[in-house]
C-alpha cells in the first residue's frame, strides 16, 4: 500500500502569496464585509418599520382598493415616496424538490 506525501509527514514548502492573490483576497473580503453590513441595515430596517404603522397603512390602502394587486401598489408608494429607479416584479414561485421517501 502507497503512503502519500501528506500521511508521510512531508510538509509543503510555504510560499509566498502573489499580488494577484492578496488582491483577489482583498476583493473577496470587501465583499462579505459588505454583505454584513447588508445584512445588519435590513435588520435595522425592519425593527423601524416594526415600530413604525407603515404595515396598517399599506393594510389600510389594500382593503380600500382591493382589485389593485400588490405590485401595482408597491410601485405606486415607490414612486410617491420618490424612491428613484424602482422595478417591482414577480416570478413564479419555484416548485420545491420532493422529498425522498424512505421504504
């Protein structure tokens, strides 16, 4: 039987990192750091809007105009609060897999 490099005790040599891979480093660490802070602005966001009666408001203007659908009336209060370039759409939900069934 073979004995690898590895299970032998044969450690590779530590080179040097290339700028090109500390960059890509870099790169790949602003990113998740972003996506943290993404992360961290949504959580702050829905406490405010918990405590906000933005949800009874946009409840109140559902039941008023009950034929508008939904994303008709989100592009409406994104146009009205002057968000610029808002596109408000909708997919097909994705089916989900079936579940193996065990014998």
């Amino acid at each position: 039987m073979a004995v690898s490099k590895k299970a032998a005790g044969v450690k590779k040599t530590r080179t040097k990192p290339t700028p090109d891979k500390v960059k890509a480093q870099l790169e790949a660490a602003k990113k998740r750091v972003e996506a943290l802070e993404q992360k961290a602005y949504a959580v702050e966001i829905e406490a405010q809007i918990q405590k906000s009666n933005i949800v009874a408001a946009y409840n109140a203007i559902k039941a008023a105009l009950p034929k508008v659908s939904e994303l008709t009336l989100l592009s409406a209060i994104a146009k009205a609060v002057k968000v610029p370039r808002v596109v408000v759409t909708q997919s097909d939900p994705k089916p989900r897999k079936a579940k193996a069934t065990k014998q």
